[in-house]
C-alpha cells in the first residue's frame, strides 16, 4: 500500500540548462511543483515529501545540483498517511472493542453457589466467551434464567461497567417453620395426605412402611412401643416422616411488576451527610480522624434503579413459576422438596395476573 506523505520540501536548484528538462520531468512524473520561483542563481519550488525520491533521481540523470530542505519538522501530528491511519485506529478500535463483553464475572456467598451460577450463565446463556453486547440477552432474562435454574435464589443483581458484567446472586432466607413442643410423648400424625417416601426417626415404633398412602390424620410413628403380647412402653416419637404430596394454590399478581437492580459499587469523597436519609446505601466506610470526620466521610456506596415491565403468557415458566416456587417454599418446612409443579390455568386481565398452580 503506496502511503502519501504531503508535508512541504523545499527544493533549490542551481541554475543551468537542465533544469527547464528537469521541472518537465517531474510534471511528467505527476509531482505537484508548488511556489516555483526563478531567482537569480537558481530555481526554488516546493514539492510534497513522498516525491523527494523522483527529485533525487532525476538530479542524477540531469547532473544538477539541488539542496533539499525538510519543512515542519517539529509538528507532532505530521499530515502523513500513516498520521491518518494512526488517528482512525485510535478511534476505531475503541469503539470496536467497546461493543463487545470480554468478561463475565460471579459474586456468590459460597464457593458452591458460584460454581453453580457460573454453569447456568455457561450452559444456558452463553456467556463463557467474548460476545458482541447486541448478541446479548436481556438483564430479565439473564435473571430469570438463573432463577429459574436454581430455586433457592430470591434475586439476582446485575451489575455492568464498560465490557464486563458482575453477576451477583442472593439466595433466599431461610425460615424456620418448626413449632416448639413440650417434652411429653406424642404420636407423630400425618398433617397431610401423601405418600410416605422415607422416615427418620430416633424414638418411636413405624405404623406405616415406605411407598405407603397415608391420610391427614393417620399415625405414621407411634410413641407406644409393645413390648411382648400385652405390655406397652411409653417412650414418646421423635424424627420426621417424609412424603410426597400435592399442594394446589391460588394466585394473583399486578400486570405490572417493579424490578430494582443494583448499580455498581463505587467509593465517594465528600462532605459528611447530615440529613437522615441518604440517597444511596453505604457499604463500607473509611475511619478518618475525629477532627475531619465531622465535615468529610468517605464511603463506599451502592445506588438502586428501579424499573417497570409489564408480564405477558410468554413469561409464565420464566417468572411467574418461579415468583410461585420461592413464596410456596417460604411457607412450608425448611426441608422440604418442591419436585414438580403443573399450571392448571392463567388468566390476564388489564391490571391483574390470576390462575391455579399444583406443586
């Protein structure tokens, strides 16, 4: 690739009989003579510095002698080819790069949640590469994927800067539905209809065997235990019972739901705030003497953006079973198993989302 470089030179060529032949030569050649001048002793012009190399050879073949003189050493921008192609890919690649996500990034609580948020976002959504940022999914249903994946999480923070992306699970709290019971012997009694999978118990003697249909009610383990043909022992039943069952529940939610995501963590100087409330959250702060604490803090704060969508029936096994599975496994014990879930039917109104699930 031929580059031009059209910074000035300023040529002098002494005066003889070959110098007219010389200046046709280079017109020949197509190099643009500007300011030529004739003086007394020689002939001045100027020409661009990619065609100082015709000059020079032609200065051989018509013998004459030429001083060259390199003008506008000094600019640092020179108004080169190679100045221009340097500015259009500083400029350029930039932006080029700018499109694309080069990095993925996954802050869990545990090693274990990582691992497995980091398989979801691989597997599912693709995002263990460079991809362009158009190529991208939504930050929806990035979040809804993951939630979807894994139950156990109540929301997922999505937090980008430039070309990369921090994913920031939160898992749900765990409840404790367990009810305090005084030390007095007790039967345990099915709470609900199902069918008994496996027991785990320390005290008591079984009633029913696994794979059995028990009925709300029924004595699953009993804290009498017969000892020969007509003596009992009253030792109390402990352990739980486990069972399959099915639970159906009625919902209904507004048409338009709020999201709020977290922005990126940032660290901020400035004055101290006095007022009660404060715009964004704060995270961590800086111990500063006691004689500038009092007018300055800095802190690491964290703002919130909240955003509206509308639901639609596309978002039925994407958001709303999932919104479902977290609120029905609030409300039952701590070890319990939501293994398959059937939507038995979905109305939309104008404001409202109302239907029938059975877990």
């Amino acid at each position: 690739m031929k580059l031009y470089d059209s910074r000035p030179v300023e040529i002098r060529v002494t005066r003889s009989a070959k110098v007219h032949d010389m200046i046709r030569r280079l017109q020949l050649n197509k190099v643009k003579i500007r300011e030529l001048q004739y003086l007394e002793d020689e002939v001045k012009f100027e020409i661009s510095r990619s065609d100082v190399k015709y000059v020079r050879a032609i200065r051989k073949k018509y013998g004459v002698k030429v001083k060259i003189r390199y003008l506008q050493q000094s600019r640092i921008f020179q108004k080169t080819g190679w100045t221009f192609i340097g500015i259009m890919l500083m400029i350029i690649i930039p932006i080029i790069f700018s499109q694309i996500l080069w990095k993925v990034d996954v802050e869990a609580e545990t090693p274990e949640l990582k691992v497995e948020v980091e398989k979801v976002i691989n597997e599912k959504l693709n995002l263990n590469h460079p991809i362009l940022k158009r190529n991208v999914v939504s930050d929806f249903e990035i979040r809804q994927t993951i939630m979807e994946e894994i139950r156990d999480l109540s929301w997922v923070h999505i937090i980008k800067k430039g070309s990369s992306m921090t994913v920031v699970p939160q898992l749900a709290p765990i409840t404790d539905n367990k009810t305090e019971q005084s030390d007095g012997l007790y039967h345990l009694v099915a709470s609900k209809s199902g069918v008994v999978t496996h027991f785990d118990i320390t005290k008591g003697e079984r009633r029913v065997l696994p794979n059995t249909t028990v009925y709300r009610g029924d004595i699953l383990v009993s804290g009498v235990i017969t000892v020969g043909e007509e003596e009992y022992i009253a030792v109390g039943a402990k352990g739980e019972v486990f069972a399959d069952y099915w639970l159906e529940t009625n919902f209904e939610i507004p048409r338009k739901v709020k999201f709020i995501s977290a922005t990126e963590r940032k660290w901020t100087i400035g004055l101290k705030n006095t007022d009660e409330k404060e715009t964004e959250q704060s995270f961590q702060k800086v111990n500063l003497p006691k004689w500038i604490s009092n007018y300055l803090e800095i802190k690491k704060t964290q703002n919130y953006i909240t955003t509206t969508q509308e639901l639609s029936e596309e978002q039925i096994e994407s958001f709303i079973l999932p919104l479902l599975h977290e609120k029905i496994l609030r409300s039952l014990p701590p070890k319990t198993i939501i293994k398959k879930e059937n939507i038995l039917h979905v109305t939309f109104d104008d404001d409202k989302v109302k239907g029938k699930v059975l877990f």
